[in-house]
C-alpha cells in the first residue's frame, strides 16, 4: 500500500505515520514526489488495513499497489526518477552515453579509449576490470590493477566511470572506484550481490540478464531500492532466443515496457544486444527512438586486438559518427545530449 501524505505535512505527523508502519511490523519507505511525498509500505504478506492510517494527521490518501515490484513501481512514484552519477543526470531529458572497451586491457589502451570518446560527447567510460568470463580459459581482466587505471583515466578526462562489480567480496574494493556500480546479466539474480549493492548508496546500472522476463528485471531492482538503494538503472543488453544470426535479440521492447511500469531510468547496451560491429549504430539509433535515457557502447581504440568482444566494439572514429546520428535521434524525440563540462 501506499499512503499519500498532505502537502503540508509535519515532519512529526509523518513521523508517526512512518511508527505506525513500523508497530505493525512492516517497513516504511519515504517517496519524495514533485508536489508532496508518500510512504512506501513492504514487508507484508497479504493487503494492509488502509483503517491504520486514513485518520492519522497529514494523511491524504491510502492507496493499494498491485504490481509485486513496488517501490520501482510507477503505481508508487509517479515522476521519473533521475539518478545522480557523480554530477551526470541519468533519467531526465537528456540523453547520456557511456562508452569504452569491454575490458581494460592497459593503461596505453584505456587513455587512448578515455580521449577518444570524451571527444565525441560521451559522459561515462565504461571497462570491466574484474570480468565474468564464459570461459575459464579467457581474459578475467586487470582486477584492481584495472581500477586503479579507470581512475587515471576519470582524472585525466573528467569522465565518471562505470564499471562491473562480480561478486560480493570485490564489492568494497570495486565501490571505492566506481560512480557506476555495474550488475553484469550473469550475475541479475545474485541475490546476495543486490543486497550489497542495495546496503550502499551509490548508483547500480542493473543488466537485465540473458533468460530473464522484464518482470524479474524489476523483481531484481526491488531487491537493491527495498534495501534502501534508490539509484537504480535499469540496462536492456539482449536476450537468447531461437535467432542465431546476431548474438543476442536486443528486446527493445522492454524500453516502453519499463518506461510504463517503472519510474527508473532505462539504458540499452546494442553492443551485447547485437554483438556484431556494424549493426551497433542502427540498433542504438532505434533505442533512443523507442524512448532510452541512455546507451552503453563497446569501444575499443583497435578493436581487431581486443581480448574480449572485439567484434561488437566499434573503433573512434565509427564510435564519432553514432554520436553524430544519436544527436539527431535526441533531438527529433524532444531531447539532447548530455556532456560534461569539466
Ligand atoms: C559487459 O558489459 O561487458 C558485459 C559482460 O555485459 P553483460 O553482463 O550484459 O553480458
Ligand atoms: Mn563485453
């Protein structure tokens, strides 16, 4: 449920509403909306007696919610929710991307990488430094070697960095680094790995993971904002289906999707989504078309040398001209591209 407080109210009467919850065993949530704020209600099993609360002072409303994800519910907050990355908006008008390579590889590469795509407009660098690997056998990334790159690179371009946390006991070491805590698809229903994300209060890009329906994708997001982790973005990178031909569907229609049931900010990843070079630009056009706050793109400065997806990463001057295109897309559907100034 959901009591929707007066736009006057006191902070003792919501106080007292919030005790409430709490006597009864539940957990209270503060929403702030744009004119007044609500309170969130989890922890119960089956529908809340609105006769709790309706009499209360500063209680306008006591409303139920139906969707099972709740507090990432449009039923629970109805404006978008704009998520603070170290001073970059993500969820608002306009438009951010994030790109870099799949992996941080060397110092030589990262900068390379870091230069190039601050130039065309991107506002995060992306790069795995602790990689989950299909294959054992393969490149696992620079671990904190890569970090420490990622950061030399964010103090020499004013780039923020996203990058993919793996499992809980690098969690420390990867937040300290990080503006973007990265939840990579394989790891979307790691439940213990969402509480930890949700027990810090940084921002979590949540990858929808390969077999997973857009509902888990929200059931997993629940699990980071109940904990009290409210700067959650949600990331379509593709699913498996049948299709063979491209390397994963990219479902874009989780776009308007999550956009309807969510006040969460949606980014789409075309290069996992598609993983094949020169199908990324189209794909990315037509995800800012369908109504994304954002992109996350793979690029490498020689991509025919990656140690990992060099076939989906685009090299800096392809990586330019889908700045170029996206701008067009942004501005045709009433936005624009967001830089960074410093
Ligand atoms: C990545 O971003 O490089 C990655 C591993 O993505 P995903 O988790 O979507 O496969
Ligand atoms: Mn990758």
């Amino acid at each position: 449920m959901l009591i929707v407080l007066t736009t006057d109210v006191t902070p003792q009467a919501q106080k007292a509403v919030e005790d409430r919850v709490r006597e009864l065993g539940f957990t209270p949530h503060a929403i702030e909306g744009a004119g007044r704020t609500a309170i969130g209600i989890t922890g119960n099993k089956g529908p809340v007696d609105p006769g709790h609360f309706r009499l209360m002072e500063g209680v306008a409303d006591c409303i139920p919610v139906t969707a099972p994800y709740k507090l990432v519910s449009r039923e629970v907050k109805h404006e978008d929710t704009v998520v603070d990355v170290a001073g970059v908006p993500i969820g608002g008008r306009e438009i951010v991307v994030m790109a870099g390579p799949c992996a941080v590889e060397s110092e030589q590469q990262i900068l390379a990488a870091a230069r190039g795509v601050r130039k065309s407009g991107a506002s995060l660098l992306r790069g795995g430094a602790f990689k989950p690997r299909t294959s054992p056998y393969d490149f696992q990334g620079l671990r904190q070697k890569g970090l420490e790159l990622l950061e030399k690179a964010r103090g020499e371009t004013g780039l923020k960095v996203v990058t993919e946390v793996k499992d809980t006991e690098t969690l420390p070491l990867v937040a300290e680094s990080a503006d973007l805590l990265q939840i990579g698809a394989r790891n979307m229903q790691n439940f213990s790995l969402l509480e930890a994300v949700g027990d810090l209060r940084k921002p979590v890009l949540l990858k929808r993971g390969m077999s997973s329906t857009i509902k888990e994708l929200l059931m997993a997001a629940e699990y980071i904002v109940s904990r009290g982790n409210k700067q959650v973005i949600l990331c379509e990178r593709g699913i498996r289906t049948f299709e063979t031909m491209t390397r994963n569907t990219l479902d874009l229609n989780a776009v308007p999707m999550l956009k309807a049931h969510s006040h969460l900010p949606v980014v789409v990843d075309p290069s996992h989504g598609i993983g094949i070079r020169s199908a990324v630009l189209p794909m990315a056009r037509a995800a800012i078309a369908a109504g994304a706050d954002g992109l996350i793109i793979e690029v490498h400065p020689d991509p025919d040398r990656a140690l990992s997806d060099g076939m989906q990463s685009l090299d800096l001057p392809r990586f330019e001209v889908l700045m170029r295109e996206i701008e067009k897309i942004a501005s045709a559907v009433g936005r624009s591209l967001h830089r960074i100034t410093a």
